[in-house]
C-alpha cells in the first residue's frame, strides 16, 4: 500500500476560503495533476489530435470521436469472474501514488480521471468499496452535482457502461461537451413532452430522439430524489431480475435548479461489438454517447461508423418502444 492520504481537501472548504467557484477549484486541481503524472498529462495533451465528426439527425446531432485511449473502458471485461481477477483501479491503495484526491462530502472523492473524453474529466468515487447501484445513491448525485457547480455528473449502471461496477463512482466533465445539454432547451418547448408539472417538478419523456428519455427539472432536492425514485422505480417493474435497471443517467446543477436524464435501457452491447471482421464496430454505449458523443476507440471504427449504425446501436440498447410508452403512463398517471 501507498502512503499517501484518502483525501486531501474538501472541494467545499476550497470554495470557502479562495472564494472561487467549484469549476476553477477543479480546474486548477486538473492542471496540477497533469504537471505531475506524465500518464495524464500525455493523454489530456493527446485531446488536441482527436478526430471527431458529425452527423446530423431531424433537429439534433451526433458528434463521433475517435479516442484509442478509452479502448481500456470501451472493451472492458465486467463479467463477475473478470472483476474478481483483476485488483480495484479505484480503490486507494491500488491507485497511483501521483494520483491524489479532493473530497466531495464525506462519502466520495474527486479524481482526475486519467483516460479522458472531455477536457477536464473527473471521476467521483465513493472512499468504500461497494457495489456500483443507483437506488440508494440518488441524492449523493444530486449533492454532487451541486458542489461541482459547472461540471455534468454522470452514472453508468454496472451493465450499462461501468468498467469498474464492483466500485460505486460516477464520472464528471464539463458542461456544454455534450450536445444534448444545447438540445434539451430545444426539445422541451414541445409541450407534447411533457408529462408533468407539479409544483417544482416538470418531467418529459422523449422517443424521437434515437434513444428514448425520461428528463427532470427542479429546484427542489427532496423533489428531485423522489421524482428519480419513481421513475427508476416504475422502470425496475419491467426488469425485476435485474439487481437494478439498465439505466445510464446525467445529472447538472445550474441557475439554482436541477437537470436530470434518465435513459432506460434493455442492452449493454450491440451486436455489432460481438461481430467479426468488417461487421464489427467496438463501441458500448455509455451515458457520454447518449449524450451525444460516440466514442470510437479504433480508427477503422471511427472511419465507417454511419448514421444508420449509430440509429441501429441506439435501437438495440434502448429500451422497446411498448415498455417506454407504459412507463410514461405509469409516471403520467403517478404525478398526476
């Protein structure tokens, strides 16, 4: 084991006494990071070479980045015998000892995460070893969200993404990377959308949009927990062999409020990442892609990758259409 501390700073008491926001707390932690750990350093600098595209949808876009470095977390092995065989990467005394911490309450830790998508890319941590589920950790997202005021929060169930589901974390990059944060003040002025108002609560429900998804606004933090609550609730009625639902979910705090969105899904990977030869096409869709960013770990991948492919991988991992129109229902009819 390593020497070095758990935690070093709280990010609160660092807002407290520079009087800076949460965004160039973390920033200035990010930059220092990278002056002393040559991994991240050469990775974030790595960044400015990445390609990417666009495709263009009916009102909204999908941008594709070719990103070899997140091969690690695109191919992972999470089967239970995988995850047994290999030591904790999140847990302290398997870390780096350059990688250090800032603490983000007092049950998670912020770190740099060295394996970037987004400029400046976090990965928020829980200093405990447990399993990575949502039920129980909603309004640590939330309160997570609001300390790292500027940054969007995400999480990635354990069949949904996560390449360490045996360690509780969520990820965080900069908000304005993703175009669904753009999208979403466009999609939500069709009133068709939306399913409720009560109160400080608004949800809509979304099925054009390749993947289909359940959005939440509020200013409230006791609203907000149970509104989560129960749309994950009444979405675990139709997988109840499951631990918990397939769900990837992104979270951001800004101008006093709460946006939350839920993406219900049925698959972890597409056919496509099984398939062999020209056939395959390496990507497992996280909650970065269904927010509009597809990550392409190959360069043969990023070359041929098309809009039909991208509509296809969508399909395939996004819940059916029949059990996404009963959960709109059950919410409907629930917030009524």
């Amino acid at each position: 084991m390593n020497s070095k501390p758990i935690v070093m700073q709280q990010l609160q008491d660092i807002i407290s006494k520079t009087g800076q926001t949460a965004e160039q707390v973390l920033m200035q932690f990010a930059e220092e990071q990278k002056q002393s750990w040559p991994l991240a350093a050469a990775n974030y600098a790595g960044l400015a070479s990445v390609e990417e595209k666009q495709f263009d949808f009916d009102g909204f876009i999908i941008r594709v980045q070719f990103n070899p470095e997140r091969i690690r977390s695109s191919a992972a092995k999470v089967d239970t015998a995988s995850i047994a065989a290999r030591k904790c990467f999140l847990c302290e005394e398997n870390r780096p000892a350059v990688q250090i911490a800032i603490g983000c309450g007092e049950r998670f830790q912020i770190l740099v995460n060295p394996f970037p998508i987004f400029h400046r890319h976090f990965t928020v941590s829980s200093l405990a070893h447990t399993d990575q589920l949502f039920f129980e950790n909603i309004a640590n997202m939330l309160q997570i969200a609001k300390n790292m005021e500027g940054f969007t929060v995400f999480y990635n169930g354990p069949e949904c993404g996560a390449s360490a589901p045996d360690h509780l974390h969520f990820q965080a990059g900069e908000n304005g990377f993703m175009p669904i944060e753009a999208e979403f003040e466009i999609l939500k002025t069709d009133k068709n959308n939306l399913l409720s108002e009560t109160g400080s609560i608004k949800i809509w429900a979304f099925e054009n949009y390749l993947r289909r998804m359940i959005s939440i606004e509020t200013t409230g933090f006791e609203e907000a927990v149970q509104a989560i609550r129960f749309v994950t609730e009444k979405f675990y009625s139709f997988q109840p062999e499951k631990r918990e639902p397939m769900l990837n979910v992104l979270c951001y705090f800004s101008d006093s409020k709460w946006t939350v969105h839920l993406f219900p899904r049925k698959l972890h990977r597409p056919s496509q990442f099984f398939a062999e030869g020209e056939a395959q096409l390496l990507i497992s869709p996280a909650s970065v892609d269904f927010g509009g960013v597809f990550i392409t770990p190959r360069k043969e991948d990023f070359d041929k990758i098309n809009a039909a492919d991208i509509a296809d991988i969508f399909e395939q991992v996004t819940v059916d259409d029949a059990i996404f129109r009963e959960l709109k229902e059950e919410i409907k009819t629930g917030y009524e």
